[in-house]
C-alpha cells in the first residue's frame, strides 16, 4: 500500500472542490429551476467533474474534462474522443436513470 503521496493530496483537494462547488449549485440551482431541469444539470456536472482518465503517455489520471480539451487543442482528435466517449456514454445513462426516477417519484405523488 502506498502512502499519503503529492498525487493523492491533488486529488483530494480537487475533489473536495468539486463536491464543495456541487453542494453551493445544488443550492443556487433550487431557486431557478425545476427539479428535474435541476437534477439533470447537477448530474452532469457530477461527471464532468469527478470522472478521471488515463493521460496518454503517463500512468496517472486526471480529470476527463481536462483531458479531452488539452488533446483537441494539441490536434489529437482520436485521443480526445477515446477518453470522452465512455463519459459521454456514462452521462446519457445517467440522464436516463434521473428521467425515470423523476417519472416515478412524480407517479407516486400523484
């Protein structure tokens, strides 16, 4: 087992920013919008933010977000879809599942 390395403490403070920036839009986003407009945007940002990907070349991870614009920008398309398409895959599902939850809770109300 490894210890408490620089890569792990990254990670640990992004990810407390992440979960920190996602509790303050939840909160925000309760004002302006529906729930379910609500819930389908939290779930995105959800992935965008805490979904990590191999960086090509080096065994390390990094956020997929970061990954994908750094490749297009250096003219690596395929390096960049390859690392999007399991998010891009993995947000429609989850939309999916939030859509459904929305339909049955709001059933249940009713």
């Amino acid at each position: 087992m490894t210890g408490f390395t620089a890569n792990i403490a990254i990670w640990f403070i992004y990810n407390m920013a992440a979960i920190l920036l996602i509790a303050v839009m939840w909160q925000w986003l309760d004002n302006f919008f529906t729930s379910i407009c609500r819930n389908v945007f939290m779930v995105t940002l959800l992935i965008l933010l805490l979904i990590p990907s191999p960086v090509p070349g080096v065994e390390l991870f990094a956020p997929t977000w970061l990954i994908v614009i750094f490749e297009w920008a250096l003219g690596h398309g395929d390096v960049a879809w390859q690392s999007a398409e399991p998010v891009i895959y993995f947000w429609l599902l989850s939309c999916l599942a939030t859509l459904i939850h929305h339909y049955f809770r709001r059933q249940r109300k009713n």
